[in-house]
C-alpha cells in the first residue's frame, strides 16, 4: 500500500530523529486518509488506485480495481444454468413430480442435483446394503466436464418411505466418471431398516466441477 497512502518517515533514526513536522507529517497525511477513506463511506473514484483494491463507486456498488478499470463483481445467481433432467436407468424410475434434475453454476464451478428416484415402479424398498446405478455412461446425462473435482464425491440423501412400517432411512450417494466415460456415474447404496427406502431424494447432493 505504498502509493495508496504516503506516509512522510521520519528520518533519520531515534534518538537523533527531529521534532515532528506537525503539518507535512501529521495534518497532511490527515488530509490524505481522509480523502481515500471517505470512499467506503459515501462512495467515489480511488486515485493511485493498486490492483485488488477494493471499495464502492459513486453508485455505491461494491468495486475491485483490476488494474485497468472498476470491476463490479459477478452475480453468483445468473451464473446458474436451467435445470435439466437425468435419465434414469432401468428399473430405477423417477418419484412422481419430483423428476431428477440437475444444474450447474459457472460461476460456482458447482453441480446441484434435486428430485427423487423410486427402487422401481411399484415403490418396492430398496435392498438393505445394496449399490444401485441411478445414471451412467448408457445414457446422455451429465456430462463429463462436470465430474467432481476428486473422484469419487461421496455425499448422503435422504430416504422415506411411500408404504411399509416406519424405519430410519437414508442413503449414500457416489459419483464418479469411470475411465473414458462420456457422463458422470451416479450410483446409490440404501441405509436403514428392512423395508424402507421406497425412495430416495437428490436434493442438496452437490459438487464442485
């Protein structure tokens, strides 16, 4: 912060430094602080400006200097795309009104999933402890580019039940992209009681890209 602020030094070293200048080293640089701090108070234009600077413009939005201009950072939100829906394998189908869909932000570098798959049509449980593929290469879904930044991502979903006596469930979920695959894998196991789980839910299972 060399330029930004131009302290006078006192020279040279105690004990043989001179009185204070009261006016070029304490009111001018008074003057100084006043003049850049007023800025991220009311807003403004920075002079001798450095790069990674931060503060707000006259229309007191929040600005970084990159060197060349005011930047006015990214909106996070605008940067995600629409939802799309994941085809899902066989005999695994979508919950009704709930279809699995997907989304990514590129501002982010984030997949976000939501929606919810059944064991089958018939909403039959989940087998206790077994690994179920919800997409995979077979079929168009989530495209390679957007595989997890560390392979596998392990997260947990939730899981209820549309029939059958109440049972705590839930669900591990990995995604992963298997040698030259064109999509993203993503597979289940099923946790909890005995006939639970008839179904499963993607929302809030997320990564980074």
């Amino acid at each position: 912060m060399a330029d930004y602020f131009n302290f006078t030094k006192i020279l040279p070293v105690p004990p043989n430094d001179p009185l204070v200048n009261e006016v070029t080293q304490l009111n001018d640089n008074w003057d100084v602080a006043e003049t850049k701090l007023n800025v991220y108070v009311n807003g403004g234009t920075l002079t001798l400006t450095e790069i990674g600077q931060e503060y707000f413009d006259n229309n007191f939005r929040f600005t970084v200097w990159d060197g060349a201009a005011a930047r006015i950072p990214d909106d996070i939100d605008a940067g995600w795309s629409a939802w799309t829906a994941i085809p899902i394998l066989a005999p695994r189908v979508a919950r009704a009104s709930v279809t699995p869909r997907w989304r990514n932000n590129s501002a982010y570098r984030m997949v976000e999933l939501s929606g919810g798959v059944q064991f089958d049509a018939g909403a039959n449980p989940w087998t206790l402890g077994g690994t179920f593929t919800i997409t995979n290469d077979a079929l168009p879904g989530i495209p390679a580019a957007f595989q997890p930044i560390s392979l596998p991502h392990k997260g947990v979903a939730g899981a209820g039940l549309v029939s059958g006596g109440a049972v705590v469930a839930g669900a591990a979920i990995t995604v992963d992209k298997p040698g030259g695959n064109t999509y993203v894998r993503i597979f289940v196991q099923y946790m909890g009681g005995p006939g639970g789980g008839n179904f499963i839910q993607l929302d809030h299972v997320w990564w980074w890209y």
